[in-house]
DNA sequence: TAGTGGTCTAGACCACGAA
DNA sequence: TCGTGGTCTAGACCACTAA
C-alpha cells in the first residue's frame, strides 16, 4: 500500500493533475498553478515543470489570463497496425497459416530492404491469411535475423508484431508502397480466386529505432480488403 | 538594423542556441547551460526555457552528466502530398486537364464525407491527370464551398492544395482508403489502357484545422503508378 | 574532482481576461 | 480589481560522467 519510495515533486503533481483530467471533457478547466502550489507545498517552477509536460503532451492547453484547460483531444498519430489487430478492428477473426518458416539467404532485393549485404542471414517466413476463415492474403516477411535471435526455435508467434513488441523492436515508422496488379497463377491457387483477378500488392519496410527489422510483400484479394490510412500530423 | 525592440531573453537564447547549431552534425555539442548563463548573464532557469523548446522541438538531446548535443534528425511526420509535389518528386512532369468544374448539389456519400447535409452546395472538379504526357489517373474531387467562396469564379488553378493553402485550409490530415479494381469502359477510355485493365482505387478525406474541406476519389492505372506511403510517429 | 544536466526553492513583475 | 499564466532571478543540492 505504499507509493513508489522517492516519487519527484512535479511527477508526483503531473499525475496528480493527469488523474484529476481524466476523462474531463476538453474545456473543463484544471487546477491552477497557485492552487497546486497550495496543495502540494512546492515552488510555482515545479508545478510549471508538471504542467508543462502535459501540455507538451497535448492533455492540457494553456490560455493566458484565464487558465489551463483539458485540450480537445489531439488527433492520434498514426499507429502501424499488424493484420490481427486490423481484421479484428474490422470485427473479423484473423487466422494465420503458416506455408513456410525458415532461415535464408539474403537475396539483392531484401538485402538492400534490410539494410543488409546480400547472403546474409534473413528469417522468411510466408503465412496465409483469413479473416472469418476465408483466404484474404498472402504474405511474405523478412526479417533480421540479427535482431531477433532464437526466433525460428521459439515457435511462431500468432502475431508478428506482438512478438517483435515484446522484443522491444516493434515498428513504429514504415515505408509502405501499395499497387494494383492481377493475381499469378500460384496466389490465385492460395488465395482461392481466378488467375488475373485483381489484388492489391502491398510492400513494408517495417523500423524500429531507426533499424529496419521487417521487410513484407503481401498480396490481398481485391474483392475482400480494401485498405485504410490515415496520414498527417497531429490537426 | 535594429533587432526586435523587446524581444523575451529565452527567445534571445534559443535562437542564439540555433543558429550556433544550425547544420552541425548530429552529436556535436551545444553549449552547456552555465555557459549560457555566463554568456547572456541570465539566470540558469531561463536558459533551460530557451533549451527545453529545443529539445522538445527535437533539434537537441540532453544527456545527464555529458551535455547537451545536436539531435539525430527526427524522421518528419507524414506531409500530405498532393498530385503535383507527388509527380514533381519523381521527377515526372504533372499536367491536369479539367474535365468538369461547377457546382453541384451533394450526394449523400459525398455529403456524408464532407459532413455536409445531402443538396447542400459543392464544388465537383473533374480532372485527367498526366505525367510526362501519359495519363496517369482521373480525379473527382469534391469540395466544400462554403469554405472556399469565390474558387469556381477564381480560374481554376494548378495545384488544388496550392490553393487551399493561400486560405488556409491545407489539409494536414487524411483519411485514406485504396483498393485495386478494374477499369470501367469510361475509365479506360480516359486512362488509354484497356477496360478490364488493372487499376488502383483511392479515395481520401482531407481535412485542415478539423474542417473536411476535401473528399476526392480518383482512379490510377495499376501499370504506372505505385503509390507510396510514410507511416508513423517520428522515430 | 570538475563539469554536466535534473530538480527545486521563494520569491518577483508583467500582460491579459473577467467581473 | 483580482486571478491567471508568462517570464525571470539567484541561488541550492543531487546523480551522473569523464578525466
């Protein structure tokens, strides 16, 4: 029942004025800085320093002469999404087959993808995806394997993304490109559609800490997915 | 040859502080704060101001018990691009021929995305657009007029975030979705490819300042265009 | 040991907004 | 007029890094 044993004065007060905001309404107004003063028996700098880091943050929003208030919530930035968590945003139960899982040689492709030299070691894995158990993609990763050693051993995880988040390498930054073409004989086979019907071709270049750690080419069934962006800063 | 008649000291030092470190490498040092005190004979306090501005802004990293440095560059959010700067970047040649260009009462998808009411007034431009002389994509976009009074009389212009821009109605964030289809008669008639030809679907909601101010749907050809995108928050 | 950034104090004066 | 946030002072002690 006791708190951290040396809690900082202005983090204390930040996640004092955090909790007391939560949930507020934007415009709601916040403690004010002689208020916190009073309550927390600290210098107005300290408080300041609390504030400051949630109005950074995009929670409060000053206004001279009147006040601090809650911020209307700041548009997200966007967040890479792995295809679990997109088919299950779309209410559609993801499922995952595994066609292949092996370590490889580096091709020029993926080596340059990578950041890699070629015929270094990469870990390819291809899956086939459904969501609400019909084939909806079909997915080739790479992966560094450098970065992410015991991975093949340690069986495959369900989601990719889980698994390199809990490596700490889970992308935050990609480099997508995305083009329409006709589906080959081979995809139309797995993915269960006519050869030349038309599928979205979908590249990756995932980062995370400025390392490239997951190079994928997917291919979607037209007629099933149709993908969603959302893009720009903050509003 | 007067500077600012009154301008703030953390300001004084924080400009101070960038231009001292505008174009050096990342890593190299900035000055250190009591340097800073001595220097401009302020108070510690002030010129951590000057300095927290900057490392929030992301040009300056601090580093207990070594110094302050110049920060890796952080990979800049996503700008929206509009065909122009896109075509312009690939160094390709954009030319755009209106099609259509008048007012029209909304439909209800198009009112919907534009958080419109259906019948209200909006401005329909249609255009082809070419890249090195080859069309590239055909474009309908729909925009708000009560927002932009006086854009069909104005001529139209060039580049359509151009002149939203001059109202300041840039659109900083998109709602984006792509799809691969196949090309309709009237499309492929437009487009010079072959009906049934592969081609990629895009519709985007822009909006600036939380104003839908532009909802466009426009039709690519598959075979010369990959679209390209930039996902996710800073580094 | 000397220098750095991190934290904190106890005040101060200012411009601005609301009443 | 009174309360608000914005700016600023002249110190202080701490933990950490590097020599």
């Amino acid at each position: 029942m006791v708190t951290e044993g040396r809690a900082l004065k202005h983090v204390q007060v930040r996640e004092y004025v955090r909790s007391l905001v939560a949930g507020a309404a934007p415009g709601s107004p916040a403690p004010s800085e002689r208020e916190l003063v009073h309550r927390f028996g600290v210098a107005r700098m300290t408080v300041r320093q609390a504030m400051d880091a949630l109005v950074v943050e995009g929670l409060l929003e000053r206004i001279p002469g009147r006040g601090t208030f809650v911020a209307r919530p700041r548009r997200a930035a966007t967040r890479l999404a792995s295809f679990t968590e997109e088919m299950n945003r779309r209410g559609l139960l993801p499922e995952s087959q595994t066609l292949l899982a092996r370590r490889e040689q580096a091709g020029p492709g993926v080596a340059r993808a990578l950041s890699l030299t070629e015929g270094d070691s990469v870990i390819h894995w291809r899956r086939l995806r459904r969501a609400d158990g019909v084939p909806m993609c079909l997915e080739d990763a790479y992966l560094n394997e450098i970065l992410i050693p015991g991975f093949l051993q340690a069986g495959m995880p369900t989601s990719l993304y889980d698994a390199l988040d809990s490596r700490g390498l889970r992308p935050t930054w990609a480099e997508d490109s995305i083009t329409a073409d006709v589906a080959s004989e081979e995809e139309a086979e797995l993915l269960e559609c006519a050869p030349g019907a038309p599928v979205l071709r979908h590249s990756r270049r995932g980062l995370a800490e400025d390392k490239v750690v997951e190079v994928s080419r997917s291919v979607y069934r037209a007629d099933r997915f149709t993908m969603w962006v959302q893009l720009g800063q903050e509003s």
